[in-house]
C-alpha cells in the first residue's frame, strides 16, 4: 500500500465515522410535549352506581393523560440528550479530519524521503487513534439511549395496558460506521512518492480500502465501552452537598452547577471558579473550569462528554447558559459549532469543560 493510498483510506474512514453521527450535527430537536390538561370538572352530585361509576371514569382518564403527560417529558429529555451526543461526536469528528488536513499540507512534500513518510504515516495514525476513541464513546452512548429508548416504550406500554414482552431494542449494538474490521495491509510500504497534495480530498466518501480501525484487541474494548453506562445517563441531580469549586463569588446557578457535578461526578476532583480573564464569565461568577482527568485518552473524552450530556439534560434546574468543550460551542439544547484554533490544549477547551450559568444573583 502506498502513503497515497494509505492516507485516502484513512480519509474514507474517518469521514465515514463522521457521517456516522447524522448529517444534522444534531440540532433538530422534536417540540416541547403539550401541556397536561386540567382534572375533569366536577359533576353535579347524583346517587347511584352510575353516578359512582361515570366520577370514576374521569378521574382514570386525567390520571392516564397526566401520566401521558410526564412519560412525554421523559421521552423528550432522551431525545435532546441523545441528539446533543450525536452533535458532541460529530464536532470531534469535525476536527479530527481538519487536524489530518492539515498534516497532509504540512508534511506531504517532505514524503519524498523515508524520514518524510514515516512522520506523515506516525500523524494520520494519530489521527486515526482519535477516531477509534471517538467512535468508541459513540458506541457507548448509543447503548444507552437504546437502553432509555426501550424503557420509554415500556412506560408508555404500562400507561396504556400493553402486558411487557421482548424489548425491540435488545441486543442493539450501536456500532459505527467502519469500526469493524482490522487494519489491511499493515503499514504502507516506504517505497514510492506521493504525487500531488491530494491525499485527503477523498475525505467523507467512504473508502474499501480500510474496513476498520480496531484490532480484535481494539474490538473487544469497543464491545465492553458500549456495556459501559454513558452520557450521565445513570448520575442523578444532587444539589444538597459541597462542590469542589470556591463557591465565593459565584453567582446562585453557577453555586448549583458546581454542587451537582462535583456529586455527580466524584471522579472529577478540580473544578475552577471565579478568576481574572479578558472575558466577564469567570471574574462575574457565571463559570466553571471542570477539569477532566486524563482528558487525552478515550476514558477522558468519554467522561467530557457524560459531563457535557448531564449539563445538557439538567440544564433548566442548573441554569445553563452555554458550555465550551474540545473545540466546540455547546448550546443548552445540545446543538455545537466548531471555534477556530487559540492554541494550547487548555485554550482549546481540550482538558476542561468551560461551563456557563445564567446567573441568579449572588
């Protein structure tokens, strides 16, 4: 295999990841389920079974439609949780393909030298390793909204009578796209040019040439990522404790933001409060650095992203106004945009969730 064609099928793969996520980045969300309405109003009083047995009847049907009401809550939250994922993994996936680019343009006219190749194959390999961990956390989340998804249905089943049987859903994977095979041809072979800078133009159109990222190795950590619980699907809301973050100066939400991840998250053991900067976010009290341990690694994206979804799904209890995450603009409901490049890891929101509040005072 040459370094030509080993970067083009590099490309397939990761655009082919990328698209995985849906084409929306996740930003189409369904509308807020409608309003319950009010208890039946009461009847004129009357005698009899009848009387007796119409009173009841009533009172069943507002207990079914509120009950209706609060499964539509539940089913909508999952819905923004999971479209929110899908938009997080396709930001990644996003940058992940510019860095490449932008290896290829940096280094492909040094691939006239075996020096040259190997610094260009070590890059895309780099980025190939990002793809694997980003694809993988995307498999873990998709377990678990299927997982949720299942249990909607089964509530609404009960609301409505259904005796329970198989879930649909049992035995989803939740595989990515071109995650399933191993690496063919080994490494390419140093032998050859690399003719003009088209290396990654292919990138999005999915390639035969490269099936899969994961060795048999890489696949079963992929098998036991996706049991793993993910998205912050399993952190419950506790506001009641201390937070880990100086809670001087902050303002009431930015105070319960910080109390519910510190609770949620007791693998999370430093999170920045108010602070000197170009910015009025921190020094008015309205954000937190949260800082992700290991945050290079698979496990460290994968808990960004749990911290991203738990803020996003409790966002109207905490007051969310909007986070910043490995590159990204997270709205409340989910949706990102890419931001330009500012530098370092830390400047690039790569090791820590910048999360803002809407306030509330002091």
């Amino acid at each position: 295999m040459s370094v030509e064609t080993f970067v083009r099928s590099a490309g397939g793969v990761m655009g082919g990841v990328r698209d995985g996520f849906g084409a929306s980045g996740g930003s189409a969300l369904l509308p807020l389920p409608a309003t319950p309405p009010p208890a039946p109003p009461a009847q004129a009083p009357g005698s009899g079974g009848a009387a007796e047995g119409q009173e009841n009847s009533g009172w069943q049907i507002s207990n079914k439609v509120a009950a209706l009401a609060d499964q539509d809550n539940t089913a909508h939250s999952e819905v923004e949780s999971a479209a929110g994922s899908s938009g997080l993994h396709q930001g990644e996936m996003t940058a992940i393909i510019e860095q490449a680019v932008v290896d290829v343009q940096s280094m492909g006219l040094a691939t006239n030298t075996p020096e040259g190749k190997r610094a260009l194959i070590t890059a895309i390999m780099q980025r190939l390793e990002e793809t694997r961990g980003t694809a993988e956390a995307g498999t873990a989340d998709a377990g678990t909204h299927a997982a949720s998804t299942a249990a909607n249905v089964a509530g609404y089943n009960d609301i409505g009578g259904v005796p329970r049987g198989p879930s649909p859903l049992a035995g989803f994977g939740g595989a990515m796209p071109g995650m399933g095979g191993g690496m063919p041809g080994g490494m390419p072979g140093m032998g050859g040019g690399m003719p003009g800078m088209g290396g990654l133009s292919a990138l999005g159109q999915p390639l035969s040439a490269l099936s899969g990222l994961a060795s048999p190795a890489g696949q079963t950590i992929t098998k036991a990522a996706a049991t793993k619980p993910s998205g912050g699907a399993d952190r419950g809301l506790d506001t009641s404790g201390p937070g880990r973050a100086n809670e001087r100066g902050l303002q009431k939400y930015t105070k319960l933001m910080n109390r519910a991840i510190s609770a949620a998250f007791p693998e999370i053991k430093e999170i920045g409060g108010v602070r000197q900067d170009s910015l009025h976010w921190h020094p008015d009290g309205l954000a937190l650095d949260i800082m992700i341990p290991n945050w290079d690694t698979p496990e460290g994206r994968q808990l960004g992203n749990e911290v991203v979804n738990f803020l996003v799904r409790n966002r109207t209890e905490l007051g969310l106004d909007h986070m910043i995450w490995r590159q990204q603009m997270i709205q409340p409901d989910g949706s990102a945009s890419m931001m330009g490049d500012r530098g370092s890891a830390t400047q690039n929101h790569m090791d820590h969730v910048h999360a803002v509040s809407i306030g509330g005072g002091r």
